[in-house]
C-alpha cells in the first residue's frame, strides 16, 4: 500500500523561498518531502506547525538529519571498503 501524498502548502513553500532552501528540499528523496509535509499539515495548533516547520528547515540548513534522524546524504557518505 502506498502512502498517501501531501501536496506542498503555500506557507511552506513560501518558507523555503524566503530562506533559500529550497534547492535543498528538492534534492532530498521524495519520501522525506513527503513525509515532512505530512508531519507538517498534521499539526493541529498553529504553535506547532510553525515550530515543525523551522525543524525541517534547520535540518536542511544543515544539510543533515532527517524528522530528528540522522541522515547523510549520499554524495558526503563514505564509500564502503
């Protein structure tokens, strides 16, 4: 079964305008997208959508992590020996 997608909400977008970031969302795997945007349209105060919103760009400031997971992205990881 698939999971449902979550179309991007304006504020979002225009976030990640505002802050540069988003050349950094787009090159993360669709499923991060996704699941961000989940996270963030799930919120049910305004109080915690803004602060959801602020996780997800400080990790793509950072260019690591992942919903409080650590995640480095392919092009940084360390090839196997």
């Amino acid at each position: 079964m698939k999971r449902p997608r979550h179309p991007m909400p304006e504020d979002v977008a225009d976030r990640l305008a505002t802050e540069g970031l988003r050349g950094a969302y787009d090159a993360r795997p669709p499923y991060q997208r996704n699941d961000w945007l989940g996270w963030i349209t799930a919120a049910k105060r305004p109080e915690t959508r803004a602060r959801r919103i602020d996780s997800m760009l400080a990790e793509l400031r950072a260019g690591h992590g992942y919903m409080g997971m650590a995640w480095t992205p392919p092009a940084a990881r360390k090839p196997s020996q």
